[in-house]
C-alpha cells in the first residue's frame, strides 16, 4: 500500500490534519462551539468553489472564507447568541453561492464532490506541504493562548475579572478554528468536517477529565481513525471519507456506552450523572492547567 506515492501522501495529509483537529477539537468541545466548525464548513464551501472558478487551489479560497467568517464570529461574541434564524439564513447564502460558482465552473465535474465530501486520495505532495505549514502555525498559536483560553472557557467572570481579553481570545481561538476547518475538509470534505473536528474530542472528554489527557487522546483518536479509515479505503475501495466519519461515530458510541456501563456499575467512586457534572467535572480537572 505505502508503495504507492499517492497513498503516502494521503497517509501524512491525513496525520497532519487529525493532529490540528484533535488539538483544536478539545477546546472547541468545551467551549460549547461545535457549531461553529460546522458553520465555518458551510461558509468555506463558498470560497473553495470560488476559487476554483477563477483557478486558484480551493484550499486557498476556503482557509480565506473561513478565516473571514472567523474574526466576524469573534468580534461579534456574546451578540451571536439567539440569532439562530439569521446564522442559517446566512449558512443558506453560501452555499447558495459555493452551488452557483460550481454550476460556473465546468471544467471539472468532480471538484464539486471533492470539495465536499473530500479526496484524500489525491492529495498532492504540494497541499501536503501546505498543510504542514498551516497545521504548525495553528499548533504553535493554539499552545500560545491555551492557558488564557482554558482560563475564559472554564471561568469567563474570573478571568475577565483578572484581565483577560475574552473578545481577543474568541477571535484568536475561531480564527485556528477556521484553519482546522479549512485542512479537514481536505480530507473529509466541508459537509463531513464535523466529524473529524468534533467526534474524537468529545470521545476523549468522556472518557477523562484531564485537559492535557484529553487532548492527547483526542489527538490519538484523530491519527487513528483517520489513518484506519484510509487503509481501510484502500482495501474495500470505498470512500475514506466514510470510514473515517463511521469509526469516529463509533468510537464516541464506545465511549458513551462505556459511560454508562462505569456509572451503572459503579466502577468508580462519585460517577457524573449528567451533562452538568461531567462538565464540573472537566472543570475540576482543567484548573490545575489554569494554576
């Protein structure tokens, strides 16, 4: 398999971007933002069909989109919430336009499946660099703000209290956010990034309280399913996006199952019984991270 030149790059393209993804992942779980990567997508679908219309790599198209969607999402900050009409009403009006610069852009029949559903497969030894570029710039900025960021996320009155800039670490956090965003759909494709972005990071939280742990073990989720779903590809010939969105699915179903045989059992003292303690007690487990 690893003979083939196309397959090593869909091995490294595919281990760079679940390292981003897991990293990112954790604190956008925690932070309650889910849906935020999965309207930076739909945003960026625009920007990649865009691009491809004026024959510029959609990569580019989408990590600009993204990137822009990203700062306006952080600047607005608190004002977003409640506007769920007006977030859709704008989620509808790029993909209308990401629809009809695809419609334009007729050279190619399949870019449009490409963009979104992914083609890791044909990754290219260029885009693998590019990645790579990107995915150490938002590592190495994500490390930066980590400790001011899982500070807000945990204790927003605190650290505001304390000096931190909430608005500025928003707007610092969805902008890596975005470019997470726009290398996962190189992979699995703006309607499938969700999965890639959230599924092993919200695993890993359920699994351990631990910032630090949960992050490598989101991180170690991401590598593996996204590196057995590309193998997997490659034996049954179906597409990767689809392996590695059903063991991501599949690990988080372990996960919760695992859960609830622990808390029925009483496999450990002082089990979480909902969704509000088990966030106490990531809490808990984070402010030694903060300290």
């Amino acid at each position: 398999m690893l003979e083939y030149e196309f397959m090593r790059n869909a091995f490294v393209a595919g281990g760079i971007v679940a390292i981003v993804c897991g990293t990112t992942g954790v604190f956008l779980v925690l932070r309650q933002l889910a849906f935020a990567g999965h309207a930076l997508s739909h945003i960026g679908f625009a920007g990649a069909a865009g691009s491809a219309l004026l024959g510029i790599a959609p990569l580019w198209g989408l990590v600009a989109f993204t990137l822009a969607a990203a700062i306006a999402m952080g600047l607005l900050g608190e004002r977003m919430r409640g506007r769920d009409v007006a977030i859709g009403i704008v989620l509808s009006l790029a993909l209308g336009l990401g629809v009809l610069f695809l419609y334009l852009y007729t050279s190619h029949a399949t870019q449009a499946t490409t963009i979104l559903f992914g083609n890791v497969l044909g990754v290219s030894r260029e885009t693998v660099w590019a990645l790579a570029g990107m995915s150490v710039i938002s590592v190495g900025a994500l490390a930066f703000i980590s400790r001011p960021l899982l500070f807000a996320t945990l204790a927003p009155e605190l650290a505001e209290a304390k000096g931190v800039s909430m608005r500025l670490v928003a707007v610092l956090f969805l902008a890596i956010v975005a470019v997470a965003v726009a290398e996962a759909a190189q992979v699995v494709g703006v309607l499938l990034v969700f999965s890639l972005m959230v599924a092993p990071a919200a695993t890993a939280l359920r699994l351990t309280s631990r910032a630090g742990f949960a992050v490598a073990l989101a991180v170690s989720l991401a590598l593996l399913e996204t590196w057995a779903g590309i193998a997997t590809a490659y034996v049954t010939n179906l597409p990767p996006s689809f392996w590695i969105v059903l063991l991501g699915c599949a690990g988080y179903l372990f996960a919760l199952l695992y859960c609830w045989a622990r808390d029925a059992g009483g496999w450990t003292q002082g089990a979480s019984s909902g969704p509000v303690d088990r966030r106490a007690s990531r809490a808990t487990g984070c402010a030694s991270v903060i300290r």
